[in-house]
C-alpha cells in the first residue's frame, strides 16, 4: 500500500473510553479504515469516502437497531 493511503488520526468512540472492546477510526486520503483496539497487528479494513459517509447515515437513522 501507498504510504500516503495508510491510516493516520486513529480514534475510537469516546462512548468506549472505558472499554477495550471497540473499533478505531482512522482516516485515508481515499476514505476511512477501521481496526480492531484489541488487536491493532491484524489489520484494518479501508472504504471510500462515499462508503463511510453511508454506513454513518445508516448508522444515524438507526438502521442496524
């Protein structure tokens, strides 16, 4: 991979503070990646901008509940 593709900023949820089982957010120049903060040495997973911006509308409209 590219090095100006590899995930920077990573972040998690500021809903799992006191957790250690969630997901991080990291950004790309082409969208997100998303990674595991168990296990970070796995890898993550990467979409597009478009992608992203639909799984958090998705998200907001409660359509996973």
């Amino acid at each position: 991979m590219n090095a100006s593709h590899e995930p920077h900023d990573w972040r998690k949820s500021s809903y799992s503070a006191n957790t250690s089982t969630c997901v991080e957010v990291g950004r790309t120049t082409d969208g997100a990646a998303v990674r595991d903060s168990k296990d970070r040495t796995a890898g993550h997973i990467t979409t597009t901008h478009h992608q992203w911006r639909t799984f958090l509308q998705a998200l907001k409209a409660d359509h996973f509940g």
